[in-house]
C-alpha cells in the first residue's frame, strides 16, 4: 500500500495545481498566458516540474493577512453583545416591557 503513496502524492499535487491554474484570474497569471500555464502544468505534472513553476512563478500570491482586494471583514458579535440586536428586538416586541412590569406589580 505505501509503495503507491509517492504516486498519489503527485497525483494531488498535480490535479491541484492544475485546478488552481483555471480557477486563478487572467490579471493575476504572471510570465505567461493562462493558456500556456494549463498545457504547462499538464506535460510536466508527472514530475512536478510544472505544478511547481506554477505555485512558485505563475500567480501573484498576497501576503498573509493581507485579506481581499479592498474588501473589509466582518467582525461577528454574539447578538447579546450586538446593541443594534437588541435594539431591534426592543423594538419587535415593546408590549413585553410592559406585562413585565404588571407581572413584577401584581407579585407584590
């Protein structure tokens, strides 16, 4: 069984590179046309010759972090910490405010 590990490890190296090639913008291939880079990927992907110029030289990688081209995160608040949530459920419901209070007033 481990004497078929090599060839599977090319094998997903090889049909990765090849996928990331087509998935990648045309702005964002470097040195040669998109096209040249699929036909470049598939002749030498048996020796890894090809997925490896292609993840070493043909796409323009962004620093870690970076995030996207101008888009901002979102940062997730847990909605009893999201005062606009809790607003908005205020405002949903604003009878509960007050059976609240008859409740609390007719307990004492």
């Amino acid at each position: 069984m481990l004497r078929y590990l090599p060839f599977l490890l090319v094998l997903a190296v090889w049909i990765y590179a090849f996928i990331d090639v087509l998935n990648t913008p045309e702005k964002e291939v470097r040195h040669f046309p998109k096209v040249v880079w699929v036909i470049l990927v598939l002749l030498f992907g048996e020796v890894l010759l090809g997925p490896i110029a292609w993840f070493v030289t043909g796409k323009k990688r962004r620093a870690p972090g970076a995030g996207g081209a101008g888009r901002s995160r979102t940062q997730w608040v847990a909605p009893d910490d999201n005062p606009e949530f809790l607003k908005s459920l205020k405002d949903e419901n604003p009878d509960d405010d007050e059976k609240k209070k008859r409740d609390r007033g007719s307990e004492s």
